[in-house]
C-alpha cells in the first residue's frame, strides 16, 4: 500500500471538506442509496476524487448496477485506485480508495455485466464530475 500524494491533518480536511463529503471520504461513511447527485449522468465526462481531483473513472465505463450508487467496471487507469481488505459491520468486503489522498470511495464487488465482471460502487460524495469539453 503506498501512502497517497496529498496527506493532510484531520483537521485540515475538516476544513478542506463539506461535512458529508469528510464522513464519505474520511470515515468511510456511505450515503444513502438513491441519493447521489451522480447517480444518473447523461454526458460524457470524467469523475474525480472529491478529495483531491484526481481523475478516477470515466463515463465510458459507467453502468446502472440497480444497486442505488453510481456503478462503474473499472477505473480510468491502473494505479488510481486501490483495493483494501474490508472487514467491518460482519462482512467481507473489497473497498476502494483513492490513491491521491487516501479518501474511501466505496466498494468493488465481483458481480459486474461487462467483460471485467467488476462493479467499482462510489459514492456520488466522494466524487466530482467534469463533463467532457468539445
């Protein structure tokens, strides 16, 4: 596991981060299911770590899991994010992180349509998205 690029105090993302975004990105919290802003986008573009804007997936592989988060099958290049055992609330899980700053995304599970057979699910509040420019 490398350490991530940007490493800031607690407080420091206190102040960095809008209080939600800190629960996601710094106590691996989870947003409700449903309720993502990113949940439905209809342009093409890139989504970026809410942390410290590192470009993490890309609509091109987005898809909807039905899962209630936005789902993508893999990350928009090796090395952006990274796998951690996950242990908590009584299962065995897979989750993923940002290897800019450290901050918790979500989970990948091994149940996805595509090719890959990946669903990397994200938080909408551990991400960013910037549309495509023309």
């Amino acid at each position: 596991m490398a350490a991530p690029e940007l490493e800031l105090s607690d407080e420091e993302w206190r102040e960095r981060l809008a209080p939600d975004r800190y629960e996601v990105l710094r106590r691996a919290g989870t947003e409700p299911a449903w309720s993502g802003e990113y949940l439905h986008v209809d342009e093409d573009g890139v989504f970026r770590c809410a942390g410290c804007g590192l470009p993490l997936f890309s609509t091109d592989a987005k898809f909807d899991s039905g899962s209630g988060w936005p789902s993508f099958d893999r990350a928009i290049a090796a090395g952006t994010v990274e796998e951690r055992p996950d242990r908590s609330h009584g299962m065995v899980r897979t989750e993923i992180v940002c290897t800019g700053c450290g901050g918790h995304l979500g989970h990948v599970f091994p149940d996805g349509p595509t090719e890959t057979g990946l669903r990397y699910c994200v938080n909408s509040l551990s991400i960013e998205f910037e549309p495509t420019r023309d």
